[in-house]
C-alpha cells in the first residue's frame, strides 16, 4: 500500500453512507468540478488582477479536490494508486522521450 491509497482508505471513512454508488460517484464528480473551480478562482484572482495568491487557502482547495478525487475512484472500486498508474502509462504513450512544446496533442 502506498500514501494515496492511505488517504483513500481514510477519506472513504467519511463517504455519505446513506448514498448508493452510483450517488457517490455524481456526488464525488460534481465536488471535483466545483473544487477544480475553486482553485482556479484564486489563481485567475493572483495572475489576471494581480491578488495576492493565499498558498494555504489553494492547498485546502486542492485537497479538497483530492477528496472527491479519492471517493469517485472508490465508487468505480479503483484504488488512487490504480488511476495514478494508467495515467502514467498514457502520459508515456503521448509523450515516449518526455515532454516537449513542439509536440502535437
């Protein structure tokens, strides 16, 4: 077992239990977006009005995200460690000798 999926083992020990998964995963999906915004709420906030960037409050915002990104992995009985390793592979695949501007997307 690795950290992520520690912290998927304990962020599922709040999951709405009166939900089904089919719920859960609308919930969780629903809750990535939103907090996805969040986070790009300050930081166009910090880069287009020239705010100051409140690094603890993006943090939160971001694990907040990883929750939601922690209990729509648990609804489809993927582990974090699972998602993180296909994307990985898909990473590798689009970009064989790494990343490079020049590349097509």
């Amino acid at each position: 077992m690795n950290e992520l999926d520690d912290y998927q083992r304990s962020a599922t020990r709040t999951i709405n239990t009166t939900l089904t998964r089919e719920h859960r995963l609308l919930d969780a999906s629903a809750g990535l977006a939103e907090e996805a915004g969040e986070v790009l709420g300050h930081v166009r906030k910090h880069v287009m009005q020239g705010r100051a960037l409140n690094h603890d409050v993006v943090v939160e915002e971001l694990g907040d995200a990883l929750w939601c990104l922690a209990i729509a992995a648990d609804s489809l009985g993927v582990t974090l460690s699972d998602v993180a390793r296909v994307n990985i592979t898909k990473l590798k695949a689009r970009h064989p000798d790494g990343f490079s501007g020049s590349q097509d997307r």
